[in-house]
C-alpha cells in the first residue's frame, strides 16, 4: 500500500504487488486517470504486507479518512514529504537503455546510475 502526492500536495492511495515497478510506471506517467493527470510521482509513504487482502484493506480504510488524518499518517514517519523512491531508478534506466552506468549521457538522472567509485 502506498501514497503519492505532488508539488501541490495532491494525495494518491494505491496498492500494488510491487511497489518499486509501479512507482516507476506512475514517474514515467504510464498509468492513465488521476496519478497522470495530475503528475503524482512522489512516493510518500508505503507499507508492505504479506497477504495481498490486508494491503487491499488498509488502502480502503485509508481512503476513506479525512485528508488530515492522511497528512499525519506520512508526516509520523517523513516529516518533510520526502520522496522515498528518489533513488531507485538510476540503475534499473541504465540498464533499460542499456547504458555502462554514468557514461555515454550528458543527462543528470543517467550520470547518477552508479555511485562515483
């Protein structure tokens, strides 16, 4: 179960059998409806489950709070809003594009695929 939000601060709750391949799907804006339309592609807040109908169930019971028992929630654990996903992707867009890591690219978000060593 997770939670996006924007500049703006607009809240998205979702669940997903893989959060890092669907937080990528909603920063490349592949996922048509209300995350693209509003550019939501900040992960703010996720919480990992075994079975399936409990992650199921608590997105339902978060989405059905007021916006500020929502805003609490993230800011118990990411005080500064705070996307949590930031540093997932260099590597696995490397790797898509099949790139060495950093080289070969003027483009920041490639040149950070592996860390300087």
């Amino acid at each position: 179960m997770y939670i996006l939000t924007n500049a703006s601060r607009t809240l998205y709750t979702g669940v997903t059998n893989d959060l890092e391949r669907r937080v990528l799907e909603h920063k490349r804006k592949l996922i048509p409806g209300f995350t693209r339309r509003y550019n939501l592609t900040r992960l703010v807040y996720f919480e990992e489950f075994g079975d399936i109908r409990d992650a199921i169930a608590r997105e339902k019971q978060i989405k059905g709070w007021l916006r500020a028992r929502k805003v609490a929630l993230i800011e118990a654990t990411n005080p500064t809003w705070k996307d949590l996903s930031a540093d997932w992707f260099s590597e696995r867009i490397c790797r898509q594009q099949h790139l060495p890591c950093g080289k070969g690219t003027d483009t920041p978000r490639l040149r950070r695929c592996c860390p300087p060593g």
